[in-house]
C-alpha cells in the first residue's frame, strides 16, 4: 500500500500560485528524490505534507498519509503525526537546534511529546537514538550543546530528532546542501542505512541531480510548481523525456567552452602573475581562562602556489581549510604573518598599487551589493582606487560585456536575481581591467542552470580579457569546468596540486581523494558522451587490469557451477546493506576503527562470501602489489584503451557495459582494497546500488521480453551478464564476435565479466585489440 | 509617498506650524492673567478655555508646542551627532580596545538617567529649558550609539563592505557610504521614538520644576500645574496630554512612512528591471 500519495495538490500564498496539481506517491522503504531549482515548489511541497503552510496560503487537493488526509485533519491530529510519524531533516543544522539545550533535551523532548515517557527514559532512547545516527554518547555525551558540535555532528542530532519516533516518512529537505563534500557524503549514507534499518520512506528534497540520482529509487522533477517528471531513477537518467529534465542534467555535467591554459612556450618569460609564497596567517583564539595565555590558529601554513597569466588556478578544500583567509591575503586586506605575495612582481603588502591589478567575486549574490546604491555607482566603486571617476561608456561596456543592458545601472540592486547579481559581481571586478580575479566561491550559492551560464560567461570573459581567474570553491564538478590547475588546501596547507586533469585522474594525497571520493556524481546513464567515455575507459582498465591478474586458470567447468551459484544467491538477497556503508570508510584502512560498529553481521557476512569467490577459482586473495603492475600494463595498453574508446563513443548505450562493471567491480572490491580507487570506488558503488536491489533485478530477469521489446540488446546483454548465457559465452571465449548478435558495449561487457572472473591472461588481452579491431 | 507618511507629516506639520505661528501672534497673551476669567468653558474667545489664572488655553499650547518640540528635536539631533559617529567608530574597530572604552563610556551614561543629568546641570547652570535639552540630549547618546554599533556589526560581514575594502576603501569611508545609509531606517525608527521620548521627558522634567520655568508655557508645565485641579478642571489635563499623544502618534506614522519611502525597494521602477538578462 501507498504510505503518501499526494493528490492533485495546489498551493497559492497571497493569491500567487506556487504549486500547481501535485500527484505522486511514496511507497513504504522507498527513497523519493525531489529535484528542481530553487522556487520550484519542492520546499513548500514538504511543508504542504507536513500541513506547515505560511500564513496566506491556500492549499487544494488531498494529502493522504496512511490513509487519513493531512489536508482536511485538524491541527490536533496533525500535530500526533508530525514528528511521530512523518520526521523533517532542515537544510541548515545550526538554525534548525536550539542552541540553548543540549542534544540530548533536544532529541528527548520528541519522545516526552509522543510518548509521554519520563524524563529519564526519554534520555535512555535518546542516546539510543544518538547512538544509531552514529553519535555514541561516549564520544559525544547529551549533555553537549550545539555550538559544541561540528556541522556534521550537528545535521546527525537534527536526523536524530526527525528518527527518534521511528517514524514511517522522513522529509529531508536540502539536508546536505550546507555540508562539506566528505560530510554530506557521510550524511547521505547515514540516511540511506537508516531507511534500510527501519524500512521507513524518504523524501530526499535536493537541487543536486547527483545526489538524488546516488540516493533515490525514483526521481520526480519539479519545475515552477508543477511536476515535470516523476520516473524510476535508472528509467529517468536513460530517458529524460522531459526538456526541464534534460536541462538540469546539462546544467549539472556543464563544461565551457575553453581555451587551453597557454603552455609555457606561449608565455613570454615573464614569470608567474601570482607568487605567493611561503605564507603563514594567524589568528588568535579567544583566552580559555582569564590567566592564560590566548592561543593562535594557524588558518594558512606555509602556502605556496603560483598562477600564470591566463591560467585558471581552482583552490579546493573545505570549510575552515583556509581557502578565504589566503584570499584575503592575496587581496591585501589582512596583513600576513609570513612569507610573500607578489602581484606582476610587486609586493601586494608594500605597493597599493599592485592591488589595483585585482578584483574579486564572492559566493553571496544578495550580500555583494549596497542595497541603497544604484547599479552605476555599485559598480564603479573600483574605480576609487584608481583616483577617478568612472566613464558612462565605461559602466556601459561593463554591463554589456557581461550580457545585462546598459540601462540597468539606473536600478537597484534588488531588482536583479541572484545569477544577474553575479554578473554584476563579474562587471565591477571587471570594470577597471585587473590582471587576476579571485573568485571566492562565486558560484556556489547558484542554481545549476544559472552556474551552468555563469561558468561560460567567465570562460567568455577570460578569453575576450586576457583574464587569470584563482576559483576558490568546494565544488569539484566547477572545478573541473573551469579549472586549468588544482590546488587542494587542507588544515592551512596545500596538500596537492597539479594539473586538472592530472588530479581528477590520480590524485596523489589521500586527503584529495577523499574529495573526489566524497563528491557526489551523477551515474553516467547515458550522460553524455563524456560520462560514457570515462565508463568506458574504466570498463577496459579493468579488463586489462584483471586479465594482468589471473593468470590462466583453467578450470572452467568446475567453478562454472560456483560462479552462478555465488552470484545467484548475491542477486537473491540482493544487497541493500552493501550500498549504505560509505565507501571511503571501507576502502581506507586508516579509518576502520572508526566503522567497525556500523559494519552489521549482514555485511560480515556478505564479506565472507565475496571472500570465498577467489578461494572458489582456487586463487590467493591478496593482490595487494599487483595493482601497480595491472596499472602499467594499462598504460601499457593505452593505445588499446584509446582506440576502443573511439568504438563505443558514437555508440549511444552503455548501460551494459555498466552493469558488468558493478559486477566485476563487487569482485575486485571484494578481494582487495587498492588504495588507489577511492574515488572509482565511490562512483561504482553508485552504479552498483542502482542495479543490485533485488527488485530491479527480479524485474530484469523476469521480463525478458519486455526488455526486448524495448531493445533487443539489452536483453542480450541481460542474459549474458546476469544469466551466463553459454552460447554467448563460448562465442566469446573464442573472440569470436557475431556481429549482429550484440552491440560493442554488449561484447565487451560479457568479455569483461568472462574474463574478470575466469578468464585468461592472455585471452583478455587478445580480446581487447580483436574487439577495437571489430569495429573500428 | 505612503499615506501613512503623508497624515504624519501633516498632523506633526501642523502641530509645528501652530508652535512657530505662536512666535508672532497666539490669540490671547499667555502671560497675561485674567482671575475672573478662570476655569472658563471653551468659547468663541477662548476656544479651548482658560486654565485657573484666566490663561488661553489655545494659546498656551500653541506656545507649548514651540517649547516641547524644540526641545525634544535638539535633544535627538545632540544625540544622533554624538551617538551615530561613536556607534560607527565601535563597529570599526570592533573587537579592539578602542571599541571596549566607547561602549564602556556608553554604559557610564546610561548609567545615569536623564533626571539625574538635568539636575546635575541645573546645580551648575540654574533651571532653564536649555537645561532640559542638554540633559535629554546626553542621555539619547548612548541610545544612538549602541543601536548603531549593532546594526553596524552584522553589516561589515557583508560582502559588500568586503568588496569596498577589495577597491581600496578605509574603515571611515566604508562606515559613511556603506554602514551609514544602510541604517536609516533604524535610525529613523529610533529617531521618532527617542523624539516622543524626548517630549515625554521634558514634560516630566518640567513637572518637577527642572525643565522650563514659568512663566514660558511648556506642555509639561501645564500637565503639572493641572494635577491638583484634575477633579473640577481635568480639561487642564485633558487638553496638553491629548498634545503630546497626537504629537507623538503623528510622528511614529511619519517615521514609519519615511522608512518605507526611502528604501530602494518601495521606490517606483523597482520591479522593472527583473528577469531581463541576456542569456
């Protein structure tokens, strides 16, 4: 039975329509993910559930919840199901505490509602509670108050006072988007394991496609009120009927057009346009005591980094890691303790004028702006240091040249949206033509949609102006629009740098790849021939990777039996465990202690079983060290690499090949834990949760023919991967490739999953050119 | 131009015009007395009655008005100059030493209520109507200048004041271009309330004999000479409170209305720049 189902929902407030004919459903254990733009409705839609409407509103239409209507109970009866059994997670966790009780009071006071239960039990559940959302009174006792807690912590009491009552739909609107990449991901799995612990339904409300997209059974998409589309998340991320949908998703995976960074023949011998170096920034902490001394934080540790001309430097870390206190260092706003900066070769700290050579943006698109002063003056405010005025046709060309009129300087600020807010945040650092804009998180606070346009507007910008760009974000995916080099800051100092693509690649500090590990990634269904490239090119590392490892082991026939039996009973029980735990946890041996208690019996159990896999082919178990040696052969193999790349890149279908990577990538994880794939880890674990729920697969196997009918090679590709399909098998055993029978990803996936867990050396690396070579 | 501003701006208009009418003429002499003529009923002559020495009423509010409003507006102008450029000197440099001895100076004012200011000023320089703006004016100083540093705080962590600092901007011209105008409307608002304040107090000041002296009318003198007759002439009371709630009533409307009209939002053409970027 449907738990929610929304029915023809309308709201208005003040006479304005804001939801327009709501319907959808959530059943029991199922994740929702509501995506949209901000002003979509997707808020409201929660608060029209909850029957929490701002004063003006009204509201049409039935909101059934276990079959009583919200939308005609009385406020009474509402109040018994808030909290008991629908639960809220907010986006902002500090505003969402009080920040005068302690999390324990907090968590307590929901089941002394309910429940009536005495002070003391009420405590006794709480920590019980707390202690589920990952917060061990040992380690963080009830009698901590919010400000004594991190973000993270403090979003993991808010989850726990939403779950306390165990409630059967839990609302969590944006509840990540305030987090750091590495929390958010923590909190994402948080709340994954608990709608699997307790069965209970989610509501994941979110603006990021990635993260519904990693988290949600189904997607619905929200636009100006109205659903758009509301699909299976797998179905959705094929499909995209609907042209909003596909625009989120372009906007999401957006990359400018850019030129290349010149290289350093290009440049003249000038040296960089930045220098920083050596720098070191203090603050001093408030005294403990009255007698002590006060102690100093080192916000930036010996920083070193340089920016060519023309280059875009993108500054990576998370909040607190010095990122914007360097900013201002650079911007000579704060005088530095140690160390250096250098504009054109001029001290920033001891020459004025070099500071006239830059400009910044920040992330807060309706702080950046005098709300009292007109677009003229608001944007000729460099000009002060300058010492004159500026011209009319000056504020012109600046607003024209990033796309507003050049009557809008006459207006306010608040006559302008947030994403043309930016674009007057771009025009006044652009006004007086500095050499180097810093960028502090500018696009952070944007819609993606609008992200997506200022991203190419800077692009334009850098090339009409010669402009270097120092992108200060937490965003990776910006990151790799915009960026020619990465920095990545940790704790005050730079922990990596290099080039974009270089670090994406193989990133070399652990603490880099926790990032890329962290940040959440839209599945490449489809997305894009980018997206299936990057699959694509896994698929066959892998391949190479695992025909390097397994030497021949001829013994087919035996572990034939074994193999399906394995793999059967993993599809039976499919694994809902196996997506919840973070992967980072599992993956780095550093942070085991910290996960052993949320590895359940469940899960140990699933280990052992994957263990046995190797032992079933009659194979050690610790690769460790061959990595490298399957790593080399790769490269090794590049032109192989390449040359297939090209093959599947027109192709247009690669949910095959993805799916067999999920497979060979459970088996490889399984078996060892290189160090090295954190962050192909995280991305596969995504695919994997997509297509290992028991449903998904018993709906595969079980409507052959519906797939086929829908296109025949999937349901090839089903029966090769799923079923061992022998007479595809032997084919491929063979390298012999019937053309007509199967696509290249078909092919190559069943070759992958042949090979990866039988096959041979040698065989699968004679399958690779054979299978370029076939249709190339 | 709000209606409310507009029936503020009238009624507090008119209460000044009567008062600066009364510099050249007011129907009666107020200082001359008239015994047999007292506790009279309003009449053509005397349009709001006579008081117990035979006084025009009508008159002696008139002249009334002149003192009270004069009074409480210079005290909130000595306020605001004293208070306004101490709360954005704090803000400035908040968290420093500099900071700590303004707020603490602030406090030692606040310490000592008006009353105590105006008698310490009348120990020095004798009972006058000066005298009660001076005290008032003091007083109002730390009002202003804490309602500044407060709203001046959460100000500089804009991003906006950051970006003036980007273009070489100092402390002193980013708390004149930026904190500044983005604080009018508290210092509106607290302006008219320090304004009805001021009035209030100066009646109270009168009613204990520090503000102005007879025979200059003041409508806190009249509040206070009236108490004792309340019981058979409470139109004597009736008549100067009435003045002071009215007065103080229009000029909360006007402050309200000058709010709304001076900020960017409420002002015409605001809507139609939005939505028009190029793509």
């Amino acid at each position: 039975m449907t738990l929610l189902t929304v029915e023809g929902l309308s709201l208005s407030i003040h006479g304005t329509p804001i939801l327009r004919d709501l319907s959808f459903g959530i059943e029991p254990g199922e994740i929702l993910g509501v995506i949209g733009e901000s002003g979509s409705g997707k808020s409201l839609t929660a608060l029209s559930i909850m029957q929490l409407l701002p004063s003006g509103s009204q509201s049409r239409g039935r909101v059934l919840f276990a079959g009583q209507d919200l939308a005609a109970a009385a406020e009474p009866d509402l109040c018994a199901v808030r909290g008991r059994d629908i639960g809220m997670v907010f986006q902002e966790p500090m505003t969402a505490l009080n920040p005068l009780q302690t999390i324990g009071q907090q968590v307590a006071e929901t089941i002394r509602i309910h429940e009536g239960a005495s002070p003391q039990q009420a405590l006794e559940r709480a920590e019980a509670v707390l202690e589920q959302c990952e917060l061990p009174a040992a380690q963080v006792p009830l009698s901590r108050y919010p400000h004594q807690l991190s973000g993270g912590q403090r979003q993991r009491v808010v989850i726990a006072m939403a779950i306390a009552m165990r409630p059967r739909l839990l609302i969590a609107d944006e509840a990540t988007t305030a987090l750091d990449v590495t929390t958010q991901a923590e909190i994402l799995a948080l709340l994954q394991r608990l709608v699997a612990e307790e069965g209970m339904a989610l509501m994941l409300i979110t603006h990021d496609l990635a993260v519904a997209a990693s988290l949600a059974d189904r997607i619905l998409v929200m636009h100006e009120g109205a659903v758009v589309e509301q699909e299976p998340t797998p179905a959705l991320l094929k499909a995209r009927t609907h042209p909003h949908t596909q625009l989120l998703f372009d906007a999401t995976d957006h990359r400018p057009d850019r030129q290349p960074a010149p290289t350093a023949a290009q440049t003249p011998a000038v040296g960089p346009l930045l220098r920083v170096q050596d720098v070191v920034q203090e603050y001093r902490l408030p005294r403990p005591h009255p007698l002590t001394g006060s102690g100093v934080r080192r916000a930036v540790d010996g920083v070193s980094l340089e920016i060519e001309r023309g280059c875009c430097l993108a500054l990576v870390g998370e909040s607190g890691s010095g990122k914007s206190t360097l900013a201002r260092a650079i911007l000579g706003l704060e005088p530095i303790r140690e160390g250096q900066i250098a504009l054109g070769g001029r001290d920033v700290f001891a020459d004025a004028g070099a500071r006239a050579g830059m400009q910044a943006v920040f992330q807060d698109p309706y702080g950046s702006f005098n709300p009292r002063w007109r677009v003229s003056r608001l944007i000729a405010e460099p000009f002060f240091r300058l010492g004159r005025a500026a011209r009319d046709e000056e504020i012109d060309e600046a607003l024209v040249s990033v796309g507003l009129a050049p009557a809008d300087k006459h207006k306010h600020i608040h006559a302008f949206s947030g994403g043309q807010r930016q674009r007057l945040a771009l025009a006044r650092a652009l006004i007086t033509r500095p050499d180097l804009i810093i960028l502090d998180e500018a696009v952070s606070a944007l819609d993606v949609s609008v992200r997506a346009q200022i991203l190419d507007l800077l692009a334009q910008l850098a090339a009409d102006f010669g402009l270097t760009y120092l992108f200060i974000t937490h965003d990776l995916s910006v990151v790799r629009a915009i960026a020619d080099n990465v920095a990545v800051m940790q704790a005050g100092k730079i922990v990596e740098r290099g080039r974009t693509d270089a670090v994406f690649a193989g990133p070399e500090s652990a603490y880099a790849a926790r990032l890329l590990a962290a940040a959440p990634r839209l599945p490449a269904m489809g997305g894009g021939s980018r997206a299936r490239t990057a699959v694509l090119q896994r698929v066959v590392r892998l391949l190479l990777a695992a025909g390097q490892q397994r030497p021949d082991a001829g013994h087919e026939g035996g572990s034939e039996e074994k193999l399906q039996q394995i793999t059967g009973e993993e599809r039976g029980h499919a694994p809902c465990h196996d997506r919840v735990v973070p992967t980072q946890h599992r993956a780095q041996p550093d942070q085991a202690g910290d996960i052993d208690h949320d590895i359940t019996d469940q899960h140990r159990a699933r280990r052992a079983q994957w263990a046995a896999i190797p032992a079933a082919f009659g194979e050690e178990t610790d690769n460790a060290g061959r990595e490298d040696e399957a790593e080399q052969v790769t490269t090794g193999r590049a032109h192989h690499v390449r040359k297939t790349n090209a093959l599947f890149r027109g192709a247009g279908k690669d949910r095959q090949a993805r799916r067999a990577l999920c497979e060979v990538e459970q088996y490889r994880r399984h078996t060892k834990a290189p160090a090295k794939c954190h962050a192909d880890d995280q991305h596969n674990q995504g695919l994997q949760g997509q297509w290992n729920r028991p449903e998904r697969n018993a709906d595969l196997r079980g409507n052959p023919q519906r797939e086929a009918a829908e296109d025949g090679e999937a349901n090839v590709a089903d029966q090769a991967v799923f079923n061992g399909d022998e007479r595809l098998r032997h084919g491929l055993s063979g390298h012999h490739v019937d053309g007509h029978c199967c696509s290249p990803e078909l092919y190559f996936a069943a070759v992958f999953m042949h090979f990866a867990f039988r096959g041979s050396r040698s065989k699968v690396l004679e399958a690779a050119p054979t299978c370029a070579n076939a249709w190339g | 131009m709000s209606a409310r501003l507009l029936i503020g701006l009238g009624l507090s208009g008119l209460f000044a015009a009567a008062g600066l009418a009364s510099l050249l003429w007011t129907p009666h002499d107020v200082t001359s007395l008239n015994i047999a003529a007292k506790f009279a009923p309003s009449s053509a002559d005397h349009l709001l009655g006579t008081d117990h020495f035979g006084r025009d009423i009508l008159s002696m509010i008139m002249v009334g008005a002149r003192t009270s409003i004069a009074v409480a507006l210079l005290a909130v102008g000595i306020g605001m100059l004293g208070g306004v450029p101490l709360g954005l000197l704090a803000a400035a440099t908040r968290g420093s030493l500099l900071d700590d001895v303004v707020m603490r100076f602030n406090d030692l004012v606040f310490a000592f209520p008006a009353l105590l200011i105006a008698i310490m000023i009348t120990a020095i320089v004798g009972p006058s109507a000066v005298n009660s703006i001076v005290a008032i004016g003091i007083f109002n100083i730390p009002v202003f200048a804490r309602l500044v540093r407060a709203g001046a705080l959460p100000l500089w962590t804009l991003d906006f004041v950051l970006s003036a600092r980007v273009s070489g901007k100092g402390a002193a011209r980013i708390s004149v271009q930026h904190i500044l105008p983005n604080l009018t409307n508290l210092l509106i608002v607290q302006g008219t309330i320090q304004f009805s304040l001021g009035i209030l107090a100066e009646a109270g000041l009168s009613f204990v004999g520090l503000g102005a002296q007879p025979p200059t009318a003041s409508w806190g003198r009249m509040l206070a000479e009236s108490q004792t007759m309340i019981a058979f002439a409470p139109h004597l009371a009736l008549i100067p409170g009435l003045a002071i709630l009215l007065t103080v009533l229009c000029l909360n409307l006007a402050g309200e209305g000058l709010r709304d009209t001076l900020d960017p939002k409420s002002q015409k053409g605001a809507q139609q720049g939005a939505g028009r970027a190029a793509p």
